[in-house]
C-alpha cells in the first residue's frame, strides 16, 4: 500500500467480512459494509476488494432488494438481486453506490434477467473494482457483459464498455462475456479476462480506449 508497507487480505466466510492483517498476518481489521443512503446494510460480495490505505477500503455488496423502478415493467414492485460498491475510509462510509439506483442498467443485462419471478434477479453481477488513474472506479459486472467507470463523486455511469449497452463500438470479435478482472494496464490499456460466456476461446484482452470520444483506439 501507499508507504510500501505490506497487507494481506482475503474474504472471510464465517465473519462475512474482509479480513486485513500486517506482514506477519497479525489482524488489522475486519471489514463488513456500512449502511447504505437507502438505509439498508448489505453483505459483503466474496469477488474482490480493494485495500487504498490502512483504514480504507473498497467493497462490493450483494445489494438485494425490492425496486419499483425497471423501465421495461412499470408500476411493479419487484425483488431483485442488485450490486453494491462502498468506499470506507476511517469507519465512515465516504461513497456507495447501488446498481439499482441506475434503471437503465436492467436492460443491459444478459443473464440473471427474469425478473417477473420475483425471486432476486441477479442481473448485474458485480465481480471486480479498482481505482483507475483519473480516481474513478473501474467495475466489472459479470451479467452485464461489460466494465463500467463509475464517477466516484456523484455515482454517475462515466461509460459501458462491452455487452447490450456498448458505447464504444465493439465489433463482435471484440466483444467478451462474463469477464473478470478488469483492471488499468501500467501502459495505459484496459484489461480484463474474457470467460467468453458466448462462446469461443477464454481469453485476456486489453483494450486502448479514447474515453473522451467513446472509441476504440486499438484492441489487442
């Protein structure tokens, strides 16, 4: 971490939390999620962590929870199984933010989409987070077969990069399906791992991105 001291993390079952310890695996911290703006406190997602600092910590939640608000079933109050982000710094939640607060995701879904059952829904799908350069987050959302840049000031989608709700013009040998791992390349490109749900070869890929003109620059 910042200072080059070294810390060890993995997600804790029995505590549902995220275990932090030193470098000589003595604890440090056990970090559950703080409750949201909507008042709900979620559990923890087992998928990734992101470990900024001692004392601060990015999680994912299993944001379950009853909406009103999918475009594509108006007036229905249905119980879906959404995806949460929380920043922690200090033991005071400085940043969530919920999928569901974001109605046109739903229709970017590619699995876990039946809603009408009533039954959670999970149609997002979160399974990675990191801090890009620019300070915003980069997210992984496994049944929306794409990354999302997330502004980490006001929760505002940046772009989608992959699935139904490309914005950056993927051609079909470019696009990837249930991926993992998205993360910024130290020369500049995005990578991720492509599951390649849809069918072909697993593969890595990076991707050059122009953010400001929504394009592909290069695609290796």
């Amino acid at each position: 971490i910042a200072g080059g001291a070294v810390r060890y993390s993995f997600y804790d079952r029995a505590a549902a939390a995220v275990r932090v310890m030193d470098a000589n695996f003595n604890l440090i911290a056990n970090v559950s999620a703080l409750p949201f703006p909507d008042g709900n406190t979620y559990a923890v997602n087992l998928h990734d962590h992101a470990i900024l600092g001692d004392g601060h910590y990015l999680l994912g939640v299993n944001a379950s929870k009853t909406v009103s608000n999918i475009p594509a079933l108006p007036g229905q109050s249905l119980f879906v199984g959404g995806a949460g982000l929380q920043e922690i710094q200090n033991g005071a939640a400085v940043f969530s933010w919920l999928s569901t607060d974001h109605p046109q995701l739903y229709a970017c879904s590619t699995d876990g989409n039946n809603f009408v059952q009533n039954n959670g829904a999970d149609y997002a799908h979160w399974n990675s987070v990191a801090v890009d350069a620019d300070g915003n987050w980069l997210a992984s959302f496994r049944h929306l077969d794409a990354v999302l840049k997330i502004n980490r000031s006001n929760g505002a989608v940046v772009w989608i990069l992959g699935g139904p709700c490309d914005q950056f013009a993927l051609s079909a040998g470019q696009k990837f399906s249930h991926q993992h791992h998205a993360r910024r390349a130290p020369d500049g490109r995005l990578t991720l791992f492509d599951n390649a749900a849809a069918g072909g070869p697993a593969r890595a890929l990076a991707f050059n991105l122009d953010e400001a003109g929504k394009t592909l620059v290069l695609n290796n």
